[in-house]
C-alpha cells in the first residue's frame, strides 16, 4: 500500500506526519509525505519556528512526485492539519489526479480543528473550508465528537444523536466516518469510546480513558485507522487495530510521564496489536 500524506511536520515531537508516517511505515505501508508546514514544534507549546509553507509550494512537491509517475500506484490521499486556506484546494486538486491515475484510490480526510478541550484551534476560515469544499470530496473522514459537531451543526453527546451526525456527514459524500474521542452521559464513568460507520453497518468499542492531554494521538489513529480500513475494507477490524495500538501508546506515554508521545518505544503496538478491547456492532 502506499499512501500520499499531506499533513504539518515538526522537528520536536509528533504531530501530523511527524506522527502519522512512522506507524504506518510499521505496518508495512510505503508514505509519501507531504508537509503543509515545518515547525520547531507543535503550536501547543505557545512559542514555535519555522515557515507556513506556501501553497504553490506545496502544489510544486506533488506534482514532483507526479512527475516519478507514481500516481498510478497510490491507494489513499491524506490529509490532517491544513495550516491556511488555500492548501485545500491543493489537496483536492491532488486527490483528482491521483483519482485520475488510480480510480480505486481514496481520499482519507482528518478534519482538524480542535477539541471540546480546547475548543476550535485552527484560523476561522478553515472549518467552513473542511465542512464546505473538503468533506465532500473524503471518502474516509475522522472527525473528534467536538469536530463531528461543526462538521453536521449538531451537537452529538449520546449514541443516537452522534450516528444521527454521521449520517448527515456520509449523506454529504463520505462513505465512511471514523469518531474519536466519543463521550456520553450515559456511559461508564473513566471511559472513552471510538465509533465506525460505513456502508455494512456500525460499530463502537470502549476503552478505559487514560488521564492524559497529548498531541498527535488523533493524527496517528487517522492514520492507522485509515491503513487498516483500506487493506481490508473491515471497519470493525481497523476499529479493533487501531483502538489497540493508540490505547497502549497513550498508555506507555502516560506512564513514563512524557509531553510528547513515545511513538518509537510504542511501535509493537502498531505491528502487534492486542485486539484486547471489544467491537460492538451498533447497527
């Protein structure tokens, strides 16, 4: 499998691809990645270098690699954090002529922009960018519960009112929809649900939640999640795989007291998952 990756980059720690490529690349799946900015760090620190890289510039990348002539072998385009507006339509433009080259190709979507934590931490113009010009076009999109909310303008906090959101999402062009970071009141106290839907049915799987803020974790289920799912069309077993592997990274992270997660030391987690976490089929 080979998957083009257009997402942030940082020398320090993980985040977009800097978080994404090396668990992948452990399971086996070629990456290509593509940065949409180069930064000391992840902005979560306050302070941070390095360039926004400018859209031409990022267009310029992708059509060097198209210029390889290795478009034709491209399973999945993926995206995460855009950093400014018009790195969209490079991504779509890109997606079209991957589709072009691969028709059974797929567009993989994480929609970033914040959490219920932190509320929306990306400029004003990307999330309409997102849910306006980009969501139609994903065929796979991984949206937190706080991110599935703007996406639909609802606001999911039960089971029946989160699939009613994913509905409206898939009736908007995804096929699929991967939801993390799912709470509920009705659930058990301390834990914290992931939710995959696609055209078979749905599925949800619980987890323990692990007392721990960290950045990147979403950007490696994306990334995995969406591996896992093209491989084998199987949402629930990419659902099982992925929940696996990030639940024992946040797991090892939290426990050796790390800011930024320990994505080397974690990497069995990616090739070996436990599967430990029961798949339950919501409909």
């Amino acid at each position: 499998m080979k998957i083009l990756s257009i997402q942030s980059a940082v020398a320090y720690g993980h985040v977009g691809n800097s978080a994404a490529v090396f668990p992948l690349q452990r399971i086996g799946v070629e990456v290509l990645p593509v940065y949409t900015v180069n930064f000391s760090n992840h902005t979560g620190y306050g302070a941070w270098r390095g360039p926004l890289i400018r859209p031409d510039d990022v267009a310029d990348v992708i059509t060097g690699v198209e210029e390889r002539g290795i478009f034709p072998e491209i399973d999945v385009v993926l995206s995460g954090y855009q950093g400014g507006e018009g790195i969209g339509e490079v991504i779509l433009d890109a997606v079209a002529r991957v589709k072009a080259a691969n028709p059974s190709a797929i567009y993989a979507c994480d929609p970033v922009m914040g959490n219920a934590d932190t509320g929306c931490v990306v400029a004003p113009s990307i999330p309409v960018l997102l849910r306006d010009r980009v969501m139609p076009f994903a065929d796979l999109i991984t949206p937190n519960q706080f991110e599935l909310g703007f996406l639909t303008g609802t606001q999911p906090d039960t089971l029946e009112s989160t699939l009613a959101s994913v509905d409206l999402v898939r009736a908007a062009g995804p096929s699929a929809v991967l939801v993390t970071s799912v709470l509920r009141p009705d659930g058990p106290d301390d834990t914290i649900e992931m939710l995959a839907v696609d055209d078979k049915g749905a599925w949800i799987v619980q987890t323990p939640r692990i007392p721990l803020t960290v950045s990147g974790s979403g950007d490696v289920t994306a990334a995995l999640f969406t591996a896992h799912y093209r491989a084998s069309g199987d949402a629930a077993d990419a659902l099982a795989r992925t929940t696996s592997s990030v639940f024992d990274l946040l797991g090892l992270t939290e426990e050796r007291g790390s800011r930024e997660l320990l994505l080397i030391e974690a990497q069995e987690a990616y090739a070996h998952p436990e599967l430990q976490f029961e798949v339950r089929r919501v409909r």
